[in-house]
C-alpha cells in the first residue's frame, strides 16, 4: 500500500497545521512592525516638532530685535532662509511641490509682510486663515497642489501681529513609504517560506503516523506476526506505535491461548464422539 496521504494536500492535517501556525506568525510580525512603525514615525514626528518650535523661537528672537523698516522683510527673508537650509536640499524658494518644504509667513495689522516659501503664497493663505491657529500650538494644515500636510506653529508678536512656520516632511514620508513596500516584500516572502517549512514539516512528522495506519491495515486475524514501525525517535508519535505494538502482543497471545484451548477441547471430545459412532454404526 502506498505511503502517500490518500487525500488531496488541502485535506491534509498538516496544510491545517501549517495554515493556522502561519497566520498566526503573519499576525504577529505584522503587529510587531506596525509599533515599529509607530514608534519610528512617532520619533520622526517629534524630532520635526522640536525643530519646528526651535525656529519658530530664534525666528520670534530675531523678529523682535530687527528695526521695523524698509529693510525689515528683506532681512528677515534672509534669516529665515538660512534657518532652513540644514534642513532642505534647494533653496526654499525654488522648491516644486513634491520635494520638503518650508514656508514663513509673517503678516498682521501694521506689520511688514514677509513670505518665504516654496510658490506663491495665495494657496497658503486660506488654509491658515481658516485653521485659527493658536500661538505656540503645532497643527496640521493641508495646502492645494500638496499631497502631504504642512506642520505649521504660530508666534504671536503683539495683539495683531504675528507669523507662521510651516514644514513639510515629503522625504521622511517617502523613506517610510519605500521601508514598508520593502517590509511587505519580506514579510511576504518570509511568510511564504515558513509556509512551506512548516508543511515540509508537518507533512514528515505525519508521515510516520500514515505508515503506522498502512501496517495496522496490513495486519490480520489470520497473521498476527507483524508490528509498526516505531522509529528512531522517542516522542509522541514512537509512544504511539509502541502501544500499537503492546497491544498486538497481547492480541496475539491471547489468539494463542484460544487456539490451545480450541486444540485442546476438540482432543478431548475426539474419543467419546469415537465411541458414540461406533455404537450408532452397531446398532443401525
């Protein structure tokens, strides 16, 4: 008799054990990565707001100690653009949507305006005006044409008076993004190939319970001489066929014992069924 599972592989006990055991390694590198995750990205964040309310100071420092004149928002574009050249590639006012960026907006009643941003500063406008923003309070505003929001705090400089940090974190986004398609990738392939091991597995270890069924089927009334395959190893599947084996040992003396009883009875009425015979013959 064939050694092969009779069934079809899906059937099987070890697709079931392997299945299960699998999902539950995928739920669990799965949970695992996404506190990675938030952890990560919940740094990046942090790191981003400290910068932001670092600036956001110097800048109010600078503000209040430059004259307001002719001069003032022309120097104060130059402070700002050299706040944030450690943290941009390009200089903030020749970066394209799509790339991190920095705006500065200062504006109020009889103060000078000054921008300094990535394009014009007509879509920034609405969205600051209408998020109300509260002085020192770090919140998120999305700008038409930006796919990612911009993290803006406001500094008040007096009653009315006041301006807006706002920063745009597309490449740490974008390293994220690029992190989790590759730990997609892994996981996939990792869950993929723990599937197959622990089939390869289960399969190997049921296997031996697929030959301890195929030599108890092989054993007969008749023929009681044979015993299963027990195995190398002592683990639960050897305890198994060596059960097996006890008790056809004692099927198999017990089927003695009734033979010698069987040959033993049927010894003992040989002679008075002789003799009833003979009488019968005699007196028919």
């Amino acid at each position: 008799m064939s050694l092969r599972l009779p069934r079809g592989v899906q059937s099987t006990a070890a697709w079931r054990i392997s299945v299960w055991t699998t999902l539950a390694f995928a739920a669990g590198s799965a949970i695992a990565f996404t506190i990675v995750y938030m952890l990560v990205t919940g740094d990046a964040e942090a790191r981003r707001d400290v910068w932001l309310r670092g600036e956001a100071g110097t800048l109010a420092e600078v503000a209040a100690k430059l004259p307001r004149d002719a001069s003032y928002a022309s120097r104060m574009k130059e402070v700002v653009e050299f706040a944030t050249r450690d943290v941009l590639q390009e200089h903030a006012s020749h970066l394209m949507p799509g790339e991190d960026a920095v705006f500065f907006l200062n504006a109020g009643a009889g103060c000078p305006t000054v921008w300094v941003g990535p394009s014009a500063r007509g879509p920034f406008l609405q969205p600051i005006e209408a998020a109300q923003l509260s002085p020192d309070v770090l919140q998120n505003i999305h700008v038409r044409g930006w796919a990612l929001p911009f993290r803006v705090i406001r500094k008040a400089q007096g009653a009315d008076c006041g301006f807006y940090l706002g920063y745009c974190d597309v490449s740490g986004t974008r390293t994220m993004q690029r992190l989790t398609a590759r730990f997609l990738m892994v996981w996939c392939g990792t869950v993929a190939l723990g599937f197959l091991i622990s089939l390869g597995g289960a399969y190997r270890t049921l296997l031996r319970v697929e030959r301890i069924s195929n030599a108890v089927d092989n054993i007969d009334s008749n023929e009681l001489k044979g015993r299963v395959p027990e195995g190398p190893y002592r683990d639960e599947v050897w305890r198994l066929s060596h059960t097996f084996n006890r008790l056809l040992d004692r099927i198999e003396a017990s089927n003695h014992e009734l033979r010698m009883v069987t040959d033993s009875v049927a010894h003992d009425l040989k002679s008075p069924i002789t003799s009833i015979r003979g009488n019968l013959e005699v007196a028919l």
